[in-house]
C-alpha cells in the first residue's frame, strides 16, 4: 500500500472517528501533496511525485512542526505547544522506523564501500545515494556529520 493509500485510509478513518485534529494534519499533508504534484506536471514523473520525495516534504513537515513547538513553549502557549506535538506525532506516523546512529553508521560505511568513495571530496555522492535509499529513515541534517567522520573530514 502506497503512502498516498495511507493518507487516503487515514482521512477516513479520522473523519469516522472524529478526530478533528488527525484530520487536519492528513488534510494538511494532502494539500502539500499536490501542490508538488502540480509542479511536477510534465517532468519525469507526470505529475505524481515519487514516495522519496514524499517522505522528504512530512520530514521538512515534522521540522517546522517541531520549530513551531519550541516558539510555543517559549511564549508559554501551551494549548500551540499540545496542537504542535500532536501534529509531530501524526506526521511521524506515515513515516517509516527511523534508523539509530548504529544503524547510520553501517548504511553508510557500506554506500562508501560501495561507490568507493575516497575522501570528503566524495560526500555529495554519498549523501546522494543515501537519500535516494533511506528517504524517511534518516534525519540527514544529522547524518552528514557522520558522512563526513567517515571519510576522514
């Protein structure tokens, strides 16, 4: 079943349910969701964005949720900082388990094993394949510092 399934399932579900708030957020997906499928009308994928890039635009969604829950917690709001985490946690739960460093760490001393990646000079392709194959697994803002440690930088 395909993400796009999902969200489809999950908007049912919370309406059956009534639970105003997870429909919001699947709503609020949905409507990403095709405005990057408008933009990508007539290029290589007609219209219909893959599922990686799908799984990039909720983690982009759980980091503005998650920056919208620190501001929230500062200004002492806290009925925004409840509707925050909840958003995080719908949002979180379309994505798939994510990796711990352990895990990282092997993902990516195999990837530089195998396209031989020789030094720091070589982090753009490794970093590349990586999102190419762990698309939503991984937060790759802190995964590039451990790309890096790998190849000696």
């Amino acid at each position: 079943m395909s993400l796009r399934d999902d969200f489809t399932t999950a908007v049912k579900d919370a309406m059956k349910s009534g639970d105003k708030a997870r429909l919001s957020v699947v709503r609020m997906i949905q409507a990403g969701l095709k405005d990057r499928d408008i933009a990508a009308r007539g290029g290589e994928h007609d219209g219909k964005i893959p599922e990686a890039e799908i799984l990039s635009m909720l983690q982009k969604m759980i980091k503005q949720a998650h920056e919208t829950l620190e501001t929230a917690v500062k200004a002492g709001r806290d009925e925004m900082a409840a509707a925050s985490k909840a958003e995080i946690e719908t949002l979180s739960s379309f994505l798939p388990k994510q990796m711990d460093v352990a895990e990282t760490k092997a993902a990516i001393a195999a990837v530089v094993g195998e396209i031989g990646a020789a030094g720091v000079k070589d982090m753009g392709k490794v970093m590349a394949v990586l999102k190419e194959r762990f698309a939503g697994q991984m937060d790759f803002g802190k995964t590039s510092p451990l790309v890096k440690e790998a190849l000696g930088g």
